[in-house]
C-alpha cells in the first residue's frame, strides 16, 4: 500500500483508466467529492485511499464539506476503498481527536491525522490508546528543516511501538531518511502545470502540448510516474536495513517491499 498517487483533474472520470491501466495506487480526496465519485467504480478497491482534503475544505466556503457529509461519502464507497483517514481539522489537534472518536463510533475505522505543529502529546496519546498506523500532515510547502525536524521527532516517539507512519503529501526521497510506511503526493502532476518532465535534478520541457487538453498527456504523465514509483522502489531497497532495524519485523518490511518487487 505504500506509494499513492494524488490527482484532482476536474476531468478525471475521462482518463483515471490510464491511470489504472499503469498499476498504480490513488488518493481520493472528499474535498474533490464531485471528481471521485465516479471514480470508484474505475479503479480496484485495494487501490483506494480516501483523504478528507483537509486544507481545501480550510481554505474553502464550501458548508457541505463537513464531517457528516464525509460519512455520507465514505458510507457510499465503503466497498470500494481499503483504508480512509480521519476528518483532520488543520490547527487544531483537539477537534481532529475529536472528530476520530466521533467516526469511529460511527462504525468508520479511519487513520489518524497528526500536524506538523500540534503538541507531540497528542501524537503520544494515540500510540498510547493502540493506535499502529498514523498519518503525518501538515508539511506540504513547509521548508525542509521544519520537515526533517518533525520526522525526526514523530519517528524517535513511534520506534518503541513500530507505529506505521503515512507522509501525507510527502515526497518519495523522504523514504531515504525516515522508514515511512506509505505516502502520497502528486508530484507526477507537474506535467499537465508546467509542461515538463522531471527526471533526476533536471526537467525535459514538453513542446506542443496544450494545458488545456490532459488526453494529449498521457504518455509524459506515464514516464513521469513510471520514473517517480521507479526511484521510490529503488530507495526502498537500498534502505532496507533501515526498515528492517526500525519496524523490526520482516513481515512489515515485506508488506512494502512486496508492492515494489511486483
């Protein structure tokens, strides 16, 4: 389940088969609800995640993206998704606990959200009532520093217990300094902003491609995914000690492995 690719194309219903025809494994976002909803019967359920969206929903005036209207949309899909996260409310660690308590007595098993900047306490209090897979937010365009320093803390708090961290928005080179069970970014969608591949440190610059029309960007977008979950598979292996020492249990590693050896 590791590596989840991120896309809110307002025409996605129209190529998400290209998408599944590459293999790969998606992020849908309720703030995107009007986008997915389609979209579940087009991809196999092991290869769901489902994301509140929780800084749109904050940048958005939107009154129907609430938490009941989360429930609605995960009771819709519920036999078409594997895993979803909590109803997290950005700055504010209490009501995010909250609304964790709220779903799951709801009959909704989700994932734990903890922000870059909350207390590490509430990070503890998770673990500590069971807990063993929580995502990590908050870090998108957060400087690097800022970054390593809340990994470095959430990972030297979680090691006791092998907690299995997801990077929410996270890019893949984090995986060689932090042993990160799975991620998601959308990354690969530089291709239909700026016209361009990134391969390595530098960028193939595409001509003749129309922003306005993502058909024509299939072929890019398979190389710049393909690339992406190729150098993701590779960090994975060469920092297999790494995993192996944090989660000591070869059954875990293997559950990350296994994905990337296929």
């Amino acid at each position: 389940m590791p590596y989840y690719f991120v896309d809110t194309g307002f025409d996605m219903v129209k190529y998400i088969h290209n998408y599944r025809a590459l293999g790969i494994k998606m992020l849908f976002s309720y703030a995107y609800k009007d986008v997915f909803d389609p979209c579940f019967q087009l991809m196999d359920k092991d290869d769901i995640i489902v994301d509140s969206g929780a800084f749109t929903i904050a940048s958005s005036s939107n009154k129907e993206l609430n938490i009941q209207g989360y429930m609605d949309f995960l009771h819709k899909h519920q036999e078409r998704y594997t895993n979803a996260f909590n109803f997290d409310v950005i700055g504010n660690p209490e009501a995010t606990y909250d609304n964790q308590k709220f779903l799951e007595e709801q009959g909704f098993d989700v994932i734990p959200v903890f922000h870059l900047g909350s207390q590490y306490k509430y990070l503890r209090q998770y673990i500590n009532e069971g807990y063993k897979y929580i995502s990590l937010g908050g870090m998108v365009r957060k400087p690097t520093k800022i970054k390593d320093t809340f990994l470095r803390k959430c990972f030297s708090i979680g090691v006791k217990d092998q907690i299995k961290f997801h990077g929410l928005g996270l890019n893949h080179k984090y995986c060689e300094k932090y042993p990160l069970y799975s991620i998601d970014n959308s990354n690969h969608t530089t291709v239909f902003r700026f016209a361009h591949v990134k391969v390595g440190k530098g960028k193939v610059q595409l001509k003749g491609y129309s922003r306005k029309n993502k058909g024509d960007f299939f072929k890019p977008v398979k190389i710049q995914v393909n690339y992406n979950l190729k150098a993701y598979q590779d960090i994975i292996r060469r920092k297999r000690f790494m995993y192996n020492k944090y989660f000591q249990d070869e059954q875990i590693v293997n559950e990350i492995i296994g994905d990337v050896n296929q």
